[in-house]
C-alpha cells in the first residue's frame, strides 16, 4: 500500500510520519515534491538553495520514485505530501495508485504556529486553498480521500490511529505510538529549520488548549482557511 498523507504546514504531519514510520512495515518519504515546487515557481522559502540542492527537482522524477519500487524493500510506503507544493502543470495521474488522507488543523493553530518560523504568510503558504482544491480533484478522479484532524489524535492517538489503520485495510501496530527523539532519517534538509520540536518529543503532544489569540491580520488570515477546513472536517473519520 502506499499512503499519500497530505497536510498544510504546521498540522501534525511530521509527527503522523514519524508513527507509520516507527512501523517496521513502511517506508516512509518527507515532502517530496518540495525542491520541485521552489524550483518551478521560484518561491523564496527558509534554506531554499538546501532544498533544492537535497533533492530532484524534476516533477517526473519525482512520480517515478514514488510509484517505483518502494525503499528497503518495504510492503507499504507512506509519503508526506503538501497541496501547496503541487502547482499548475504537475501531473497528477500518479495519484490513482495511492491511498489518499487528508490531515487537518484549524486554521489558527496553523497561522499561530507557522508564524513562529516565518513572518507574514499568506492563505497559499499555509494550504488552505490548495488543500481544498485537491481534495475535490482526488474526488474527482475516484480517489476519495479519508480525512482525519489533528485535534482528534492528540487528543487520544491510539483509538484515532487504531481507526486511521482501519479504515486503510492496515492491521494496528502499536509501535506508532512512540518514536525515538532525535529525528529520523527519512527527515528532509529543512528539519533544521523546522523540526525543532518534534525531534525533542517520543511521541505525540497531549491535547490543545484554547485557540490561540491572533492579532488582527492574522485573524483575518485563519478566516480565509476555515470554509475548507469546515468543509473537509464535516467527512473526518468518527472516533
């Protein structure tokens, strides 16, 4: 099976990588697509040269490794994926081999945390458009996605990765639960810059407390995300 996980920034998605690959059944991939999007759209990202320079930036090249053969001879492969770093003019046919999820966070706590790491984002930075629009594409092309929010697996993992696992045909693997701090290798050149949190964690955070309180342009910015989220949030998975 391979699992295209996909997520906006900020919203749990490496923690959800490092669980499936605690996993001794997949092999797992960090944003592949993400030198080709610099690449391609010239965007100016924190160590954008690294990015580009760690990997291909060639869609095509890309798409062949991840419905290639999957790393270390792994029966499963889980890729993280952002709907941001899909830009006009990717193909897309790839898609039709994979298992689709869709990771959720709402949109304050993504305007709130992604502002930490980089000054004044904008709605397309963050997903929020993008996320909806592949959603309905994926749809479209008979790949329905699942869709699962981050506020349902901290608060309580193992019953909301117990019913992700389910609803993919997987069996449950407990080890999912925890990883060892420090990172993992699959991390792309970027963890420098924002992975600081999770690789001091072994496992996920506990449960998010009130919204956070934004100043006002960011306020307006987490608006501009949440008829996407509403909208996708209505089919997450029931716990």
């Amino acid at each position: 099976m391979r699992i295209a996980m996909w997520s906006g920034p900020r919203n749990l998605s490496t923690a959800m990588m490092y669980a499936f690959g605690a996993r001794p059944d997949f092999a797992v991939v960090d944003e592949p697509f993400y030198a080709a999007y610099l690449a391609r759209t010239g965007i100016r990202h924190p160590m954008r040269d690294e990015v580009i320079a760690s990997q291909d930036t060639d869609s095509a090249k890309v798409i062949a490794m991840l419905t290639g053969p999957i790393p270390g001879g792994k029966p499963h492969f889980y890729q993280k994926h952002m709907p941001h770093q899909m830009p006009d003019g990717f193909d897309y046919g790839w898609a039709r081999e994979m298992r689709h999820v869709f990771l959720l966070r709402h949109p304050a706590r993504v305007v709130a945390s992604y502002a930490q790491k980089a000054e004044n984002p904008t709605p397309e930075d963050l997903g929020f458009p993008q996320q909806e629009a592949l959603f309905d594409r994926l749809a479209g092309m008979g790949a329905t996605p699942l869709v699962i929010d981050s506020e349902t697996i901290r608060a309580d993992p193992a019953p909301a990765l117990k019913a992700l696992c389910a609803a993919l045909g997987l069996p449950w693997d407990p080890a999912m639960l925890h990883w060892p701090a420090g990172g993992h290798p699959a991390d792309g050149v970027w963890a420098a810059h924002w992975y600081g949190a999770i690789h001091r964690s072994t496992g996920f955070a506990g449960p998010e407390g009130p919204l956070p309180d934004l100043p006002e342009h960011y306020r307006t910015l987490a608006r501009s995300g949440m008829g996407g989220y509403e909208k996708l949030r209505a089919l997450a998975l029931k716990i």
